[in-house]
C-alpha cells in the first residue's frame, strides 16, 4: 500500500533551507559532516590539479557573487516515500511547498493545512532570522573546506569530451587531516567532471573508503563503502543549479544509533524571479499550484 502524507503528523519548520541549493542538513551529526562537503572533488597531475584548483576557486566566487532568485520543483525519495515540492526563493530564504505525496497531489484538506503551516513560518521573525543566520553560517563553512580540496586529494585527468573533462580523484597521502570534516574529505575517492571553458562542477561521484570515527568513534562513525552523486545544471548564465543529489550512507551517531540513510534529491522547472521577492509574496503566490 502505497504511505500517504497525514496532515496532522508534526513537522519541521525548516523549510528556509541554505543557499547551496537547499540541500538541508540531514539528522546525524556524522552525515551532516557528511553533508557540507557536496560541492566539488576532485587523483594527481599538475594540469589535473591546476584545473582542479581553478574550479573550486570559480565555484567559491561565483557563489560569493551569485544573488539570483529562482522558483522550481524538488522531488524527493526516502524511506519508501515520494514528496514533490514547489519551492520558492526569497530575500528571506526558501519557501517550499509541498503539493503531492507519491504521486498523488494533495487533497483540500491536506493543501489547506500546507497552507496554514507555510503562513505560521513567515510570521515568525525569529524563525525567518535563524534560517538566514544559518545560511550565512552554512555558506562561509562551505567556503573553507572548499578552499581545502586542492590540498586534501591527489587528482588525474580520466576523460575529455568537448568542453567537459572527467578527473580522478583520491586522497593525499602527505596531507594530515585535523578536524572531523578534513577526515571525512581525506577517507573519499571518487570522479568529477568540470566544464574546462566555464570552470565550472558539471558533477561529482564519490565513495568512503575507509570507516572514519569521530573522537575515536565515541561520538560516531561513518562506514566505509558509503557513497554520494551530485549532478548541476546551468540555469542561466554564470548560474549553475543542482539538478540531482543521492546519498546512500550509513554509520552511528551519538543519541541517534544507527544510522542509515538512502536519499534521492531531484531539481527542475527553474524559472527566475525578482530579487526583491520576499516571503509573504512566495507564499501568496504558492497557494494554487494548476501545474501538477
């Protein structure tokens, strides 16, 4: 029998996710380790490396200078569960509404609670205050161990097609990690194809391949085999988008035990809006959807 949404089950009201295309943070602390280092990888030659090096500069400037506003569609599946939502940027953060549950929209009942939820979480200040606090916060940390990548791994040019070019990459022997992240980073291998003409990630594939214990597994760990693919789009230009996410990762972590975690992300229908846009114009302009 096919799980259907219950509008009176609690939920989050986290639906201001950060900038790096809502990609929210996920429960366990050692997936959210995980989590923050999805943008760019990349084994070891010079040009490998300088291309490398180039790419994840222009990723960390263009995100530094990118302001744009968009409306589209996040479909995701986990835990045997399918939700469609309709997202929708503001100069608040991110509203997303959800409008069908595997498949099957939403009924009356189900939209006008959706309705009434999304209306609650855009009167609360304190609640709209905390989502940019935590995208700033969220976006300067992704800045720093991005900055780390040409460091931690090693890379080899595998591939080149037009203006796309496949690079292997694996970890640095001579490179010593000291924090949790620099850890989970350093226990990665993987591929990533970068678009040599716009230096920019076109997608990235990556696998654990050893167990990486945090405080000595104390606190957790994460399992070697684990794996993770992102895929981006160019929505305009200088723009690049996700355009998919999955995750397939498990482990342990304090107070959650253990953990498993399979998740698929899938982003489409990008259309620009105003940068003024703010959250109660989202919102009100959320509320039918004749598009699904």
């Amino acid at each position: 029998m096919k799980q259907r949404w219950n509008p009176d089950a609690p939920r989050s009201a986290g639906n201001l996710p950060v900038r790096w295309r809502k990609v929210s943070p996920l429960a366990a602390t050692s997936i959210l380790l995980f989590t923050i280092q999805m943008r760019a990888a990349g084994p070891q030659s010079t040009d490998a490396r300088q291309l490398a090096r180039e790419v994840i500069q222009n990723e960390v400037q263009a995100e530094a200078n990118n302001h744009n506003l968009w409306n589209y569609r996040m479909l995701t599946r986990s835990n045997g569960k399918e939700l469609l939502f309709e997202c929708r940027d503001t100069k608040d953060g991110t509203i997303q509404r959800l409008v069908a549950v595997n498949g099957h929209p939403l009924n009356p009942r189900e939209r006008q609670v959706e309705d009434s939820r999304i209306q609650k979480l855009i009167r609360s200040q304190e609640a709209l205050r905390e989502a940019q606090k935590k995208e700033n916060a969220d976006a300067q940390q992704e800045g720093n161990f991005l900055k780390l990548f040409p460091e931690v791994f090693l890379y080899q040019e595998e591939d080149r097609h037009d203006d796309l070019t496949k690079l292997r990459f694996i970890s640095n022997p001579r490179y010593h990690p000291g924090g949790n992240m620099a850890r989970v980073l350093h226990s990665l291998q993987g591929t990533m194809v970068v678009d040599v003409r716009q230096k920019r990630l076109v997608s990235i594939n990556g696998r654990l391949t050893t167990d990486v214990k945090f405080w000595g597994g104390l606190i957790g760990y994460l399992n070697s085999g684990g794996t993770f693919s992102v895929s981006m789009q160019n929505v305009a230009p200088g723009d690049w988008e996700l355009k998919s996410l999955d995750v397939d990762m498990r482990g342990k972590a304090l107070l959650f035990k253990t953990i498993g975690v399979q998740q698929h992300k899938a982003y489409s229908n990008y259309t620009h809006v105003s940068t003024n846009t703010d959250s109660a114009q989202a919102a009100g302009g959320g509320q039918k959807d004749s598009s699904y």
